[in-house]
C-alpha cells in the first residue's frame, strides 16, 4: 500500500462510480485516514495512500477478523 491507489482503480474494485468513491475518499482524508499524493506515472492523476492513522485502522480490523475467525 505504500505507493497507494489510483481513484478510479478503488472505484472498479468496489464496483462504485469514482464519483461514489471521491466522496468517500474526501471523507477518509477529512477523517485523517488518508492523503493524496501525486501519481509519479500519470502527471494527471493522484494517488490515494493510507496515513499512519489509517494503517493503524486496518491492523486493528485484521486483528479483530483474526480473533473472530
């Protein structure tokens, strides 16, 4: 995940609208769950990465899952 997701990508693998996806990914980055940084492959798009915060969010969901399981 360190070099996170393009958008439209998060959005097919949901199988949501990227326009769906957008506003969540505003809501995670609002959160602090999230940043967008740069796509170094394509000047024109972003990419979305998990902060610390949001690394620790899904840790912590993997964890629970473990113990359920």
């Amino acid at each position: 995940m360190e070099g996170g997701t393009q958008l439209t990508e998060l959005a097919r693998r949901a199988n949501i609208t990227p326009q769906a996806m957008g506003e969540l990914v505003d809501d995670l980055e609002r959160m602090g769950y999230v940043t967008r940084r740069p796509d170094p492959e394509d000047r024109r798009a972003k990419r979305v990465v998990l902060t610390g915060r949001g690394m620790a969010c899904v840790r912590a969901a993997f964890d629970t899952i473990g113990e359920i399981e």
